[in-house]
C-alpha cells in the first residue's frame, strides 16, 4: 500500500532486523504462498524484479529467522552461519528493496 498522503511513492522496503523469529516466518510464507500478491503488496509501483527481490526478502527472512532460532537454541555458530547468508544475499537485492544502512545495525 503506498504511503496515505504520497499515493504515488511506495512505503519503504520491510525492515526485517526488527522483527521476531515468528515474524520473519511468516513474511517468508507470505512471499512463498503467494509471491505475487505479496510483491504488488511491497512495491506496489512494480517496479522491475519486484516478485523476485519479494523472494530474495523472504530468503533473508527465513536466514534470519534461523539465526534466531538458533541462538535461542544456544548455538551461536550456527547463528552465524545464518547471518553471513543473509549478508551475502542482501547485496544482490535491487535498491528499492534495501533498507537504509543505519536500521541495518
């Protein structure tokens, strides 16, 4: 949905590193279920690749969800493992579906 006041300038991209594990699941299965309904959701401007960067924004989602998942399970390393996925995908991601660099850390 775009922005109430600016309906011509989409809402920014989901900021996932706030959200909890249960969260992140269900942004992913959203994405899985129903890709293109959910990308006209998050970018409703289509602009192009939006239902591939919705998937790659649920791949990282189910990453990080892991990582949580797996830190409350007391292995950090698989934690890890999880996060460096996510920081090796969210490159790829096209820039209207990045988040800012502060709400990153």
């Amino acid at each position: 949905m775009p922005c109430p006041n600016f309906p011509y300038l989409p809402l920014p991209p989901p900021l996932l590193a706030g959200l909890s594990a249960d969260e992140l699941s269900a942004f992913w299965q959203a994405g899985y279920d129903q890709p293109v309904r959910r990308a006209r959701q998050l970018f409703p401007t289509q602009p192009p690749g939006y239902v591939a960067a919705t998937r790659a924004l649920g791949r990282i989602a189910l990453a990080r969800a892991c990582a949580l998942d797996e830190l409350l399970a007391g292995h950090p390393r698989r934690a890890a493992a999880h996060l460096a996925t996510c920081a090796q995908r969210y490159p790829h991601l096209p820039a209207y579906a990045r988040w800012p660099a502060a709400a990153n850390d």
